[in-house]
C-alpha cells in the first residue's frame, strides 16, 4: 500500500495523544503537518471516565461527552475539531512494527507512515489472567477495562445481570472504582486481592481500614490474602465459579479483573534506551533516539523534585507529559529553551461519595488525622508522610478545593515537621497555614 508522511506523528489515541494535539494547535501547527494514529475507533477521550460515570445508571457518561480535554476543564475536542486543524486522526489502525532508524511505522494493513518526530503515546495494556495460563480464564464474562469497548462490554454485562453476583479480581484501582459502579447498580458484589489490604502501592494500613469499612458497610463483601485460581463456566461458556487458593469456590456472573497494566513498548525494544520498565527520557521527555519523545504511561522520566528517576501511570502525568513533549519539540525547532519538567505526582479516584486526592511521595513515617470512622457521616480525614524531617507526602479524602490545594502546596513545599504527635493534632489546619 502506498505510504503517508507526516512531519509529526503521535503514536497512541489516549489521554497523551489528545492533549499533545491540543498543545500543537496552540503551538502554531500547520494543517496537514499532524496525524495521530490509533487502534481505537473514536478520538482520543478521558480515559478515567470509564471506571466511573460510564457505568453509572443515572447520570450515565457517554462520548461525545467526555472527548479531552473536558477532565481538566478544557476544550472538548470532537472529531471535528481536529478536521478544522488539518490534524490527521487515523482511527482502528495498529502499528505492528517501528523502524525508528528510517522513521517509518507500519500498520497491520501494510501502511507505511514516515515521520520526522514521533511521540510514542501508547500507554499500557492490561495484565490478563490467561498471560499465566489460569485454568477457565477465557470463559465469558470475565471484564477486564481499559478502552471504550470493554466499557461497552461491561455496560451490557450489567443489564443482563442484574441483582445477579459479581467477583472483583483485584483490590488496587480498579477493583475499588468498579466495585462502587457494580453496586450502585445493585449487583452483589464480592472483592478478593491477596494483599493484607486495598490499594497497597498509596495506602497505610489506617487509611485502608477506612475503605474497606465503607465497602462492607455497603454490601461489598473483601476476601483477602489470596487469589483466583481457576474459573468454571456453564454450558453455554459463561463463567459461573471463581475458585482461590485457600479452597473457596464462589458464584459468579460476572468477574471483573484489575490487577495492573503493562506499559506498550514492545515495537521499540532494542531502538531506544529503557529503564524501570519503561522508555528513558530526559525532562523534556526526549528518548535515547533523536526525535522520538515518550510520553505518560510509558515514559521513565527524571522525577526534580525527589531528585530520582521513575515511571508513572496515571492521567495528570499522561496530559502533563504531552504538553512538554509538544513544547519541547517547538522549542528545539525555534532554538528556543523551556523549562525541565517538574511534576508533583498526584493521584485521585472518586467512587460512591467518596472523593480523594494525594500529592507528593508515600514514603517514610506516617499520621493519620481527622475523622475515619467508616460510619462517620463526614469522613474527612487524611495522612501525612514524613521523610527525614520533612513533610513529602500528603493525602486527603473529602477535600474541598482549597483544601486539596493546601495538601498539594505543602507536598511540593515540604515543610520541617519536628514532632509527628503534634502534626496529628493539627492535622488539616497543618495545611492550611503553610
């Protein structure tokens, strides 16, 4: 098939590649310079909106409602918008080899495409428990979410199966989003992680307690401390038993998996430098190849402010990443300079009326402050954490927006903190003075 050239590519339809997009239009691209190249079948939209208002049953997020850059109060960005740019948007098309030597990828219909600067944006796929051979694994029913399809797939799951019980594989994340969206849609839903408690990589364990309080208290059955082993289907191919390791063999209809994601780099292994799992890059996101940058889930990148260097999957540092990326590429060309890129990790969810937000770095000692009570009617509460004298991490759930904005300030500050006791005392209002 006959080749296409862009001066720029972005490889990948999520979060990165539509805020990239967004960055070039302002950055003075030209119409027909842009193509961004995808294997998804709709523009580029805001992933996290999947594991939540997607499967709500009132209030129910659907596209075009959620195109970027809606989730941090921007423009949407639909379909048309990219035509008015003259931006390419190459849909349902995989890219199944990378020859970043002659800047040409190749899709799986045997298009070429060249470039002169590439942005891998390709983000991560999900970890599936048939990648270890689990016995049953390919049964029906058996979700795992990370693009609109699966939604999709998860959505018609629920309406068939209403009332009807669901097995949550995995306590991180997803587990505990799609836990809540598979309650409120009044199924019976039971979790199971092998961790000693939920979300392990950010929680304490008294943050955790708190959690796992609320979900019992809504009807979410935690089995921890071991895994799925196998799966038993119906005659029709349906999943109807998850059996764990400790012997336990519980009814399903349907079984939700969450146990991580895999970053995509697998087309460059051997053209770029890695590290830490991941592409390394410079703060300007700029790879070991000339001309190829790497953004969000995939990029390992210089992290300023803990002075180290790291990987790290989520939407803040996927948009954020983007947007320099796209500067530095207009920067190199105009002989122009910008400033390294200095990111303050943050994480969120959101899930039942529960809201949290974390800043910072999880690490050394901890307090934990406020009201956690899982039956407490306010529930705000939060954690500290305290690294050689300073405070590095902050962690508040049931923030108001100052609130959440004091907590940021601070982890980015990092303030002394000479005694822990009196740090618990003070808790929020520690932040608020700062």
């Amino acid at each position: 098939m006959a080749g296409k050239t862009f001066k720029y590519v972005i490889l990948g339809g999520g979060v990165s590649a539509g805020y990239a997009a967004r960055e070039f239009s302002k950055q003075g691209v030209k119409p027909g310079e842009l193509a961004i190249i995808s294997k998804e079948a709709v523009a580029p939209y805001e992933r996290p909106a999947l594991s939540k208002a997607y499967l709500f049953p009132q209030g129910t997020a659907r596209l075009p409602g959620f195109h970027v850059c809606v989730g941090s109060g921007g423009e949407r960005l639909l379909p048309e918008w990219y035509s008015e740019k003259g931006i390419s948007l190459i849909l349902s098309t995989e890219i199944v080899k990378a020859d970043l030597a002659s800047k040409t990828l190749i899709s799986a219909d045997g298009e070429s495409f060249k470039y002169q600067a590439l942005i891998i944006a390709t983000g991560s796929s999900v970890i599936r428990l048939t990648d270890f051979g689990v016995h049953g694994a390919e049964a029906k029913n058996i979700f795992y979410l990370r693009e609109i399809i699966d939604a999709d797939e998860l959505v018609e799951a629920i309406k068939a199966k209403k009332n009807k019980k669901a097995i949550v594989v995995g306590g991180g994340y997803i587990g505990l989003e799609l836990s809540a969206a598979l309650r409120i849609n009044d199924i019976d839903v039971t979790m199971v992680y092998p961790e000693p408690w939920c979300m392990p990589r950010l929680f304490t364990s008294g943050l955790a307690a708190f959690y796992e309080g609320y979900y019992a208290n809504k009807g979410i059955q935690i089995i921890k401390g071991t895994v799925a082993v196998g799966f038993s289907a119906n005659e029709d191919g349906e999943v109807k038993e998850v059996k764990l390791k400790d012997g336990r063999v519980l009814e399903a209809d349907i079984v939700v998996v969450g146990v991580g994601g895999r970053p995509l780099t697998t087309l460059f292994k051997g053209q770029v430098e890695e590290e830490k799992g991941g592409i390394k890059t410079d703060g300007f996101f700029r790879t070991s190849v000339p001309d190829v940058y790497a953004v969000g889930d995939v990029a390992t990148f210089p992290m300023k402010l803990f002075n180290d260097i790291r990987r790290v999957e989520h939407v803040d540092h996927a948009r954020k990443s983007a947007e320099q990326a796209v500067k530095a590429i207009f920067a190199s060309e105009q002989k122009t300079s910008i400033d390294e890129y200095d990111y303050l990790p943050y994480f969120y969810s959101r899930a039942f009326d529960l809201s949290w937000q974390f800043y910072g770095d999880n690490v050394g000692d901890t307090v934990l402050f406020g009201e956690h009570d899982p039956i407490s009617p306010t529930h705000k509460f939060g954690t500290y954490w305290i690294k050689n004298g300073k405070l590095v991490g902050a962690f508040l759930e049931s923030g108001t927006p100052e609130e959440n904005k004091a907590i940021a300030n601070l982890a980015r500050v990092q303030p002394s903190v000479d005694s822990l006791d009196q740090l618990a005392t003070e808790g929020l209002s520690f932040a608020l003075k700062v």
